[in-house]
C-alpha cells in the first residue's frame, strides 16, 4: 500500500481560522456595544464603553475586508503571493483585531503594541523583498535590481505601510475620540510636547528596526544567490 503525502495547506488553514474567529467576534462586540455604558462608570475606570466597541467592530469588519487582500493582488493583477506571506499576515491581522482589540491584549500584555509593530514591520520588509523579486525574475520586466537596492526598496516599503497605518489612527482617533496614538493618559489627560508623540514614534522605530533586520537578511541572501548564479555561467558570460 502506497503512502500517499499530503501537504497541508497552512495558509488555507490559517486564513479559515482567522475568518471564523472574526466573524464570531463580529456577533460579540455587536450584543456587546447594546449592553455596555456609554461612559465610564466612576467606580470602574477601565470598564469598556459602547466607543471602545464601535472601534472593535470597525476593526473586525476592516479585518474581514483585507484578509482577502492576497488573493485579490493573485488572481486580478497576477502578482503570487507566497505562502509563508499569507500565513504571516493572518497571523499578524490575529494577533492584532482579535487578539489585540477584542480580547484586550493591548491593555492586558506589557509592550504587546511594540511586539505587533516590530512583527508588521519585519513582515512588510519581507512582502518588499517579494515583490522586487517577483519583478526580477519576471522575463518581460527589463531590470535586474542589486540587492542592496532590493534591501532599501524594501525597508522604505515596510516605512511608508508603517505611516500610513500611524494616519490611519490618528483619522480613527479625530472621528471617534479614541487613544489609539496614546496621546492622552487613560484619565483623558492630554500630554504636552515630546510626550505626545512618544507612542506614534516608538511605532515607527520598531517598525524601523523589524524591516531592517529582515532587509539585512535578506540582501546577504540575494547576493549569496547572486554569486551562485555567477559561478555556474560559462566563463565569459558573466
């Protein structure tokens, strides 16, 4: 009898996880925004209020939207989005909306932002290097890029996704009076100066440092590859 080897498709895996769980928790904060205070009870300073789950639910709804977000880019504009890419983004989109807002994991778990921000920068870093590959092997695309500058196309694309998630919250903060950027104390109480754009900074230089170590890694590895390539053309050809 044959053993036959199946391979589990883990993206798939992931990604039916990830839509069931938003799902559920669509359901949860909907009943939770009818049964929540509209303020902050006095004797209860961290209670949840009908805001904070508005804000979930915009979440898990925006969540909903871009888990689909590689297979769009795979089947109408045909650019393959490997498999370990769409794992690390369900992961990441995971940890963030569920476990992040939903279950609290931002004000639960010490520095869990930092851990999110230096994870989605090092997966940015990591679709940069996808799509600049993907450019240069694709034969009728006439450019082959060094991997130094593979490396810094990739580390300015992890950047800029990094800023525009950081206007994202300071839109959603303005419209819906939440603290997203931490720019207040719980209390309500603005900061003042330096103080107000630690959180947006800190954000930023996390996503900095992630990128940088995967855009390292990874420019020693194309010009590894590079070199390997070189040694078996003809001598002349290189």
């Amino acid at each position: 009898m044959e053993k036959t080897n199946k391979k589990w498709n883990w993206s798939k895996i992931i990604g039916t996880i990830l839509f069931l769980v938003l799902l559920g928790s669509i359901v949860y904060v909907t009943v939770m925004i009818f049964t929540a205070p509209s303020t902050v009870p006095e004797n209860e300073p961290y209670t949840k209020v009908k805001s904070d789950y508005y804000l979930s639910l915009l979440q898990c709804m925006l969540g909903l939207v871009v888990m689909f977000l590689p297979s769009f880019f795979q089947k109408k504009l045909s650019i393959e989005v490997p498999n370990y890419m769409r794992c690390m983004y369900f992961v990441f989109l995971y940890c963030a909306i569920y476990l992040g807002e939903v279950r609290d994991f931002f004000y639960l778990v010490p520095n869990w932002d930092i851990y999110l921000h230096t994870f989605s920068g090092a997966m940015l870093g990591a679709l940069g290097f996808s799509l600049v590959s993907i450019l240069n092997e694709e034969k009728s695309v006439p450019m082959q890029l060094s991997p130094g500058f593979v490396a810094f196309f990739a580390f300015c694309f992890a950047l800029a996704c990094g800023a525009v998630w950081e206007i994202y919250e300071f839109v959603v903060d303005g419209m819906l009076g939440m603290n997203m950027q931490k720019f207040a104390t719980d209390q309500g109480v603005q900061f003042v100066g330096h103080e107000a754009i630690r959180d947006t900074m800190e954000d930023l230089m996390v996503d900095a440092a992630g990128a940088l170590v995967i855009c390292l890694i990874g420019a020693l590895f194309l010009r590894r590859k590079k070199r390997e390539k070189e040694k078996k053309l003809p001598e002349g050809t290189a």
